[in-house]
C-alpha cells in the first residue's frame, strides 16, 4: 500500500484515518515493523501522502492499543511482547471466543459466507506451501470474519483488541521454531472446516465453542 489508494478523492478523513490505522497495525502485527524499530513520522508522512497531524492521531492509537510507545523527544517504538505477560489477555480471549456464539449472534449473508469459503481454500492451499506470514494474515483475516458472527459491537471491539495484541507472539513462534508451522497450519485447516461446518448448519454456538477450544491449544503449544 502507498499514498496512491488516498488519491481517491471520495475518501473522508475519517476513511483515511481508519485506512492508515489498518495498515500500519498490520505492518506491526506481521513483524513488517520488528519490535525495537522507530517509526519515523516523516517517511510515513511522505509515503501516504498525509500531514503529520492525522498521522500522530493514528500512532496515538497503536500506542492506546499496546503496539507502539511513544518516547517524548526521542520517537515513536514498536512495542515487544511476550507470552508470560499476555497470560491473562490469553484466558480473556478465551472467554470471549465462546461469547461470540451467545450475544447477539448473527447467521453469515452471501458475502460473508464466500468469505469463509475462500478462507478455506486458501488454508488448504498453505498446507502445501506453508509460509509463516502468510499464514499469519490467513489466521487474522479468518478471526475478523468470524467476529462478524456477533452482532454486539463491544464485544467484537474487545475481541479484536485482545487478539491485535497476541498476534505477533504466534507469528515470532514460527520464527524461532518453537512452534512446528507445517503442524499449525494442518491444524488452523481442520478449525477452518469445523467452524465453517458449524456455521453453515446455523450452529453458531458451536463454532464458538470450537474457536474457543482451539485458542486454548494454541496457547498451550506455544507455552510448552
């Protein structure tokens, strides 16, 4: 992505805002931007082609949601993380995946049904090619879908800030090879199919149950 998508001049401020946000988080969440680097507001500001002000609003942000800390005088960090301290943020996360199936629920609309499909096939697809940041974006584009499974905007809103902020301890696993990738991703396809399965035959309980049981796994591989 580069300033060329806010060359567009329908884009509000507010579509900007959020647009940039998404994009540097999933800079950070990817390990684009390893833990340690300084973000420089200038050659971010020259890159999307926006003002300094609107940028220091969406750095703001990031370091509201735990992915950068700000140093007066001295710039702008991405944060490190590890899973000792994120135990607790874990269990959370845990406790919320079954919610997901119990407030507000909602059944999947054409689009979101083709979404999980494709998700599907592109698990499939990793299985034979396993690449750790791809699967990275794989398992972040299939949780956002699954949140759209509850219609209660607060829970999806702390469901989402919980998992921005365990991402990167899965992704730095595969890096340092303490979790085996080939395994994990063999594992992530079955749990795309269960949940998809479950979904489709309006079972939105289940799947919650099933997203649940397989963050609790995850969690505990990476803690072994």
């Amino acid at each position: 992505m580069s300033s060329a998508i806010f060359e567009n001049s329908d884009f509000k401020a507010r579509d900007r805002f959020e647009i940039l946000h998404l994009e540097l988080r999933n800079r950070i969440c990817l390990l684009d931007y390893a833990p340690g680097m300084r973000l420089s507001e200038t050659e971010l500001a020259e890159e999307f082609g926006v003002s300094r002000t609107p940028l220091r609003r969406v750095l703001a942000r990031l370091e509201d949601e735990g992915l950068v800390h700000s140093a007066h005088g001295v710039g702008t960090f991405v944060t490190d993380v590890n899973i000792e301290e994120l135990a607790q943020t874990y269990q959370l996360r845990m406790e919320l995946a079954e919610l997901v199936g119990k407030l507000c629920p909602q059944l999947p609309d054409d689009a979101l049904s083709a979404r999980l499909s494709d998700l599907s096939h592109r698990a499939k697809a990793l299985v034979q090619n396993p690449e750790p940041r791809a699967f990275a974006q794989l398992n972040m584009d299939f949780f956002l879908a699954r949140l759209e499974l509850s219609n209660n905007a607060p829970l999806r809103e702390i469901s989402e800030r919980l998992y921005i902020q365990t991402t990167r301890i899965w992704l730095k696993s595969f890096f340092a090879s303490i979790i085996d990738l080939n395994e994990e991703i063999r594992v992530f396809a079955r749990e795309v199919d269960e949940v998809t399965a479950a979904i489709e035959l309006g079972d939105l309980q289940a799947a919650a149950l099933i997203q649940r049981a397989h963050i609790s796994m995850s969690y505990s591989r990476m803690k072994r």
